[in-house]
C-alpha cells in the first residue's frame, strides 16, 4: 500500500512525505523541484500515475491543487491515478458507530490528529505544524513530526477497513476511489474521468 500525504508552508507546499506501512520518505521540495524538476518528475510519475497503486490523503483535493500550482513544472503532481480521500470512509465509520451506540462524534471536518485519537488511540503531536518548514535543516522535531503525518494513514486506512467490515468497506473504495484526476496548476481541480475503481480489483500491495 502506498500512501502520500505533504507537509505545507503557508501557501506553498516545501516538502512530500510518502510512506508505506513499513517506512516513510520525505523529500525536499525546495531543493529538488527548483533544481532537479526533470528527475523528480521521472522518479514520481510511475507512482503518481499508475492506478494500481493507491494514494491515501486525509482532505487530499486541497493538499493536490496546492502540490500542483507550487510546483508546475512537475507534471507528475498535475496527474495523479488511484487516489482515496479517508474522510468519506471516516464519515461512514461514525455513521455506523453511532447507529449501533458509540460515542465516536460524527464530524465531516474533523481533522487527522482527531482521527489517529479515535482509532489508534492517541493523537499527533501537531506542535511542530506552524514551524518554519522553510529552514534547513529541518529540525528533528519537524522530520519525525512530517513522517508521522503520512505514516499513520495505512494504519488508518486499514483500522477503517477493519471496522466498517469487508463489504462495505468495498462499496466505499468503488464509489470514492479516483480512476483519473486532473490538478490544475491554477489551483483548481477538474475530473477528466469518473470511473471508479474497486480496491480489490485495482489496487495493488506496493511495499
């Protein structure tokens, strides 16, 4: 399974985190899109393009459009193939959790760090989130805080599976996973394709 998720600086995105359940990468934007936007582009596209691979976000239309129009020049942030937003999938769980008498609050806008309390039993540690992403170095402080970030979504997204069960945990990745998404470098978003695709049939383990 491989997930993405970005670290921002207010309007402009310096840095991506990748992660997988097993490890996390984050990659120095400021350094490799302004002087290597070639090779980077080269290095994501197949991961970025490529529908049997599946790109876990958390309120990820927003953090794809910022991707995009920071960095214009890397085509592979402007096509991005076999994409899932957790937050319908975390709306359903509390649907379901409230209708068989839990205490979950069904919030659509609740943030990451809620999410990580409700189903892995502590929140992130979201002290370092309004520091100075733009330093370099990055602290250690901020690097463990940017890697945590993307490595708690497979967790997330498997404890979700797990608790929404098999079979509706499947009409959800059918109805919200992104065949085709196209990110318009002006901050927009526009779907050039609908179809959508089952998790089971589509995606693959890539660890």
């Amino acid at each position: 399974m491989t997930c993405y998720y970005m670290m921002r600086c207010c309007t402009c995105c310096v840095g991506l985190q990748l992660a997988t359940r097993e490890a996390a990468v984050l990659l120095d934007l400021l350094a490799l899109a302004t002087q290597h936007a070639a090779a980077l582009d080269a290095c994501l596209a197949p991961l970025f393009d490529s529908p049997e691979v599946l790109k876990l976000g958390f309120g990820l239309a927003g953090d794809l459009a910022k991707l995009a129009g920071s960095w214009p020049d890397v085509q592979a942030f402007r096509e991005v193939a076999g994409v899932l937003d957790l937050r319908p999938l975390w709306v359903a769980y509390g649907v379901a959790s409230r209708q068989q008498g839990g205490s979950v609050r069904l919030l659509s806008n609740v943030g990451l760090s809620s999410l990580c309390s409700a189903l892995l039993g502590k929140p992130l540690d979201k002290s370092q989130q309004m520091s100075d992403w733009t330093a370099r170095p990055l602290s250690q402080r901020q690097t463990h805080y940017a890697a945590l970030d993307a490595f708690v979504l497979p967790q997330l997204y498997d404890k979700l599976r797990a608790e929404l069960g098999q079979q509706r945990s499947q009409q959800l990745l059918k109805q919200h996973t992104s065949s085709v998404r196209r990110v318009s470098a002006a901050g927009g978003e526009q779907q050039q394709q609908q179809q959508r695709q089952q998790h089971g049939s589509s995606a693959r383990e890539a660890v």
